[in-house]
C-alpha cells in the first residue's frame, strides 16, 4: 500500500452542516487541487469565524472596495509559508507552482462565458439559491448570513424566491445561448476549450455543485441545459475530494 502524501496546502473552506465544500469560488480552487493532483487538508470555517481567524494567521485584508475583507477560499503553502487569500490570486499561484497539467487560466471565450454567465445564472442563483444556502448553515452561521445580507436586499431571504418559476422562464433563452458558447469547441472534447479543463470549467462545474449542495431541485433546474450538463459531468472526476 502506498503511503499517503503530507499535505503541501491546507485549504480554508466554507462549513456547512453537511460537512462538505458548497461555495462555488472554493470549488474552484478544490477542482484545481484535486486535477493538478496536489495534496492538502481542509479547515472548514462558519462566515462569522473566517475574518478572525484569517487576522489571527496574519493575512492583511484584501485591498479591494468591499466591506469583506477577509474571504474564502484561502490557502497556506505550507513548503513557502505563504498565505494567500482569493481565487484568482491562488489560482495564478497554483498554476506557476504546479504548472503540469496546466490549466488555462483564461481565454477569450472564457471571458465571454464568465462575463453573461455571470448576468444571466448568477442573478437567478442570486435568488434560488441565496435564499436556500441559509438552510444548510448552522444557527449561528445563518443568523450571520441572514444579518450580512438581508439588509443589503431590504428584504427577508425568503422573499427571493417569490416568483421564482417566472424568473428562471424568462432566462430560458439567454440560459440556453449562454449552454450554446459552451459547446462551441465540443467536437474536440468534453470541456470548454477541447479535450482538457480550463479554470473556467471549473468555474461553471464549481458554481452547478453549489447548487447540488444546497438544492438539489435548483441543480436539476440548471443542469438539464445543454453546455451546463457536459462541462459539470467531465469535471465530476475532481470532484471526489470534497472535504
């Protein structure tokens, strides 16, 4: 039997009460991990527990306009030392670290399908999904969320859901063009840009296991589009590591 590796990453993830990763932007990074076949362990943080616990490490916060300035996912490289906070900034690290297999960071199409799929699913899931995630929280963590968020809404998280069935009928269309630049390159392989997955697989496979995790029947409602479906099933294999 062969020995187990010592980890070189330890992964700051998002808890929930399924003891499982669900946040879309930590998935990312785990789906690079678990593809580049890098070791590391997870330390599971509740919302209200990542800034103090960041600051205790000695993380600065992050120099950007929002009021988060402390987020998940964060790693420890634990052969440099370095703590870095942020997906796109790990993301750049893990790549120029542990550049075989490479995984494309961006590409033009890419861009193109972050940027709509962003306006067009990342608005329903702003409500499907925002008022759902509170259900699979702690109390103390969702009486966090509830407190963080609600205000910014001006409304009750349940509320989003009002209307729910017409919203995501309205975004049929624009949800299927969005499936269709996805395939673009389909007759090369599975994933976005042919036969290997680029970080933007990861982020459309991260953002569809968030939805899994947190509702199944919001997953089945955005997987059964063309594009959506074939790019998660080819990411599932990295998936298998999700704790």
């Amino acid at each position: 039997m062969a020995a187990l590796r010592e980890p070189e990453i330890v992964l700051y993830d998002l808890a929930c009460t399924k003891n499982i990763c669900f946040s879309p932007v930590v998935w990312r990074i785990r789906l690079m991990l678990n593809y580049k076949r890098i070791a590391y362990r997870t330390i599971f943080l509740e919302f209200q527990d990542i800034e103090p616990t960041l600051k205790e490490l000695g993380i600065p916060p992050a120099t950007t306009e929002s009021t988060i300035k402390y987020t998940v996912p964060t790693i420890h490289h634990i052969p440099s030392n370095k703590y870095i906070m942020e997906s796109a900034q790990i993301a750049e690290f893990l790549e120029s670290t542990y550049p075989d297999p490479p995984v494309p960071l961006t590409s033009a199409l890419g861009r193109e399908i972050e940027s709509k799929a962003r306006a067009v699913v990342g608005t329903i899931f702003g409500k499907s999904i925002m008022a759902r995630e509170v259900n699979i929280l702690s109390p103390q963590a969702g009486e966090y969320f509830r407190q963080t968020r609600e205000p910014k809404i001006g409304r009750r998280l349940e509320e989003l859901l009002a209307n729910e069935d017409e919203t995501w009928d309205a975004a049929d269309g624009d949800i299927r063009a969005v499936g269709g630049l996805m395939q673009r390159n389909k007759a090369d392989g599975p994933f976005l840009l042919g036969d290997r997955p680029s970080y933007t697989d990861f982020f459309i496979a991260g953002a569809l296991q968030n939805a899994r995790v947190i509702d199944e029947g919001v997953f089945q409602r955005i997987s059964k589009y063309d594009g959506y479906k074939q790019i998660y099933e080819a990411c599932l294999p990295y998936m298998e590591k999700e704790d």
